[in-house]
C-alpha cells in the first residue's frame, strides 16, 4: 500500500521529465485495456455458450456509455502501442537512450495523427446510428446492471488469490533469506525471459489488434455488428438476421482457401493479448505488493487465474460451433431486448 500511495504521491508532485509521464500513461492504458480485454473474451464467449447474454452484450456496447469508452479505448491501444514500440525499439538499441524525450514528444503526436482520422471515421458510424428513427437504445439502468456479475467475478477471483496465496504462505513458509538467495538466479532468468517476451510480443501484436480494431470500428463498426443484410467485414457472408451471434458464427465459419482464418487470426491474437496484458498486471500488481510476501504472491495468483480463466474460454469459444439453433435463439432474444 505504501509504495502505491508514494508512487501516486510522487508522480504528482514530481512535474519532471516527460519520460515519467510516458512511463505512468504507458502503465495506466495497459491496464485498462487489460480490464476490456477481461469483459471482452467472456462475453465473446458467450456467442457459443449463451447467445441471449451475447445479444444484451452487442446491445450494452451500442449505448451512449460505452461509445465514449470505445473513443478512450482506442486512444488507449494507439498510445500504447506506440509507446510499447518506442520502448521496444530503444531498449534494442541502447545507443538511442538518448533520444528518449524527442521518442516520447513522437508518440503523443503521432497517437494525436492517428486517432483524429479514426475517430472521424466512427463518429460517422455513431451519427448513422443515432440518425436512424428505428434504432433502440439500452437504458443506463440496464447497463450497470449487467456489469454486476462481472465485478463479483473479479472480487471472487482476487479473494480466492489472497486465500490461496496465505494457505500457500502457511503449508510452505514465506521462504527464509537463504531459500530466497538460492532461488534468486533462476528468477532473474525468468524475468528476462519476461521482459523480452513484452517487447516481441508487443510487436506482434500491432498488425493484429489494429486489424482486429480497423474491421470492429472503422470499416464496419460496432453498431454493424447487429445490422441485417450487410457483408460480414472479411467474409462474402451476409448476417440475415441481423444478431451478432449471426455475425461472429459468419466470421469464425468463413473458409477461405479451405482455412478458417478469423479463427486462426482471432486464436493469435487472443494468446499473445492474454498472456502480455495479464504479465504486464502481474508487474504492476507485485511492484504495489512488495510490502507483503503473501499479498505478492496473491498478485500472481490473481494474473495467473485471470489468464488461464480467459485463455481457456476464448480458445473453447474458438474452437466449438455456432450453428442455427444458437441464431434462433439469438433472434428471439433480440426481438425480447427491443420488441
Ligand atoms: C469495442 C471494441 C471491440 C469490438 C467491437 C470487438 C469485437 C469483436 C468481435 C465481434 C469478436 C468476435 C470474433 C470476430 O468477429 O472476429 C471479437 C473477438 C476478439 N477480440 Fe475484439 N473487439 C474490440 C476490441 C478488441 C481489443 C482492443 C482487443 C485486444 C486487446 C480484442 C481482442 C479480441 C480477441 C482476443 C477476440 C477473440 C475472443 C475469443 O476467442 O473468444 N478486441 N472482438
Ligand atoms: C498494441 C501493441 C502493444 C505493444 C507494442 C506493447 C508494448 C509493451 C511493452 C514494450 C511493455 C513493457 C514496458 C516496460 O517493461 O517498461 C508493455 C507493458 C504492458 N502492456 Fe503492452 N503492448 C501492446 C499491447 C498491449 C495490450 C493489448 C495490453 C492489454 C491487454 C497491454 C498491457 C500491458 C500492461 C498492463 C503492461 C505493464 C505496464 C507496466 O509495467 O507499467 N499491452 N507493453
């Protein structure tokens, strides 16, 4: 606790360098894309487990809430990205840590440069949406409420983390000195396999998240998800009945050249999202937990759990079918939200 409260203190009160600032905005849109990412892969999910919650979950994202949370998401990612390959690009070079103030003056503008554009183009989408007579719109009521199960399952998986990680700290100890000196070598080889794991697969996951976030926003747009008779982005499909669960069932069943490819592609990206965002939460978790053996170790229990939890149902998602049945279901569902 305090070293979060000194870090929050002295990043206020400390107006130094710009590379402090990069440093604190790096860590904070991480992290909130790590929170997206986490709502984003259950109820993706739910397109084969439970294609009605899908419908109220596309629904959720066309209200007026969380278009602004689109907006912040993308300027979260273009930041971020940006800055992940400034660092990347620096750290293999260390001959430029000279030039890590001008990088940084590059990546606010050049995040400026890209978003302008992108968020021109999906205003437009926005303002088709919200300038058509039939569109229907979720309540905020509605909204809040169906975001509840998922703060549960976020405060149940980090008290299961402090419950385990205190169990564990009873049965094998906290470690003495010795025991910790002794590990210390073999640590140190994990962290640099760590470390260099965030700068490759930062850069990997450029092409695709900006990919995966050009066919959801820009081309096609989140309120296109639900629209009837469009080309599906990136298949010949047409979603004929106009659901999501219709829209993702198009995508992940497209064959092209014999190859399931938004499969494939979606099955990268999730991997390689996944396991950055959540070591990146375990870095931040266990930099605040220092203090505390036990809530240390809660830390990586907690990113642990957090990540198999998402690697097991978005690869289940991938891997099961959507057939007719969970479209019906999905047409019924869609008629209950907006008779
Ligand atoms: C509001 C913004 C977004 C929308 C509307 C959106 C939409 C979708 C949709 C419709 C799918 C279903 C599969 C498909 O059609 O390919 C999907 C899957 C996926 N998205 Fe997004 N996406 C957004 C942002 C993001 C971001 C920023 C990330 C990465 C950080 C991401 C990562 C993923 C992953 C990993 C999957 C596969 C999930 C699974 O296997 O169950 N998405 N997204
Ligand atoms: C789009 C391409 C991306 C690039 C180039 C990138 C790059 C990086 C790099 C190089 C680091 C290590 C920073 C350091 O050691 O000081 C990092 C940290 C981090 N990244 Fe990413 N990243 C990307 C996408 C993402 C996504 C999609 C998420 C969330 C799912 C994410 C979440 C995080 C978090 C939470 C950290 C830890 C921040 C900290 O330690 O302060 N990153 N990223």
């Amino acid at each position: 606790m305090t070293s979060l409260v000194l870090t929050v203190t002295e990043t206020l009160r400390y107006r130094g360098a710009l590379g402090q600032w990069s440093w604190v905005l790096h860590r904070i849109t991480g992290l909130g894309v790590v929170f997206f990412l986490t709502l984003h892969v259950i109820d993706t999910s739910w397109a084969v487990f439970y294609p009605a919650l899908y419908v109220e979950a596309i629904a959720i994202y066309q209200t007026p809430l969380f278009t602004i949370g689109e907006f912040a998401l993308i300027a979260a990612v273009v930041y971020h990205a940006l800055n992940g390959l400034r660092i990347a690009v620096i750290d293999f070079k260390p001959v430029w840590w000279k030039h890590q103030q001008r990088a940084a003056i590059y990546v606010l503008i050049g995040s400026v440069i890209i978003c302008i554009p992108v968020f021109i183009l999906m205003f437009g989408h926005v303002l088709d949406f919200y300038n058509d007579p039939n569109r229907q719109v979720l309540g905020l009521d509605v909204v809040i409420r169906s975001q509840i199960p998922f703060a549960i399952g976020i405060a149940l998986a980090v008290v299961a983390a402090v419950v385990l990680a205190g169990l564990y700290g009873l049965i094998a100890g906290n470690g003495s000195k010795t025991a910790a000196s002794k590990r210390k070598p073999q640590g140190s080889r994990i962290e640099r396999f760590w470390w260099s794991y965030m700068r490759i697969s930062g850069v990997l996951i450029v092409p695709l998240v900006f990919g995966h976030l050009a066919m959801m926003h820009v081309i096609q747009g989140v309120f296109d998800i639900t629209a009837a008779g469009h080309t599906v982005v990136g298949t010949g499909l047409i979603n004929e009945s106009g659901t999501s669960v219709e829209f993702v069932a198009s995508r992940w069943n497209a064959l092209i050249a014999g190859i399931a490819v938004w499969r494939i592609y979606d099955f990268g990206l999730l991997a390689l999202v996944v396991v950055h965002g959540f070591n990146g939460l375990r870095l931040v978790l266990t930099d605040y937990t220092n203090f505390s053996p036990t809530l240390k170790r809660a830390a990586v229990l907690f990113s642990v759990i957090g990540a198999v939890i998402l690697l097991t149902l978005g690869s289940l998602a991938l891997i099961l079918t959507i057939d007719s049945t969970a479209i019906e279901i999905a047409k019924e569902a869609a008629l209950e939200l907006h008779p």
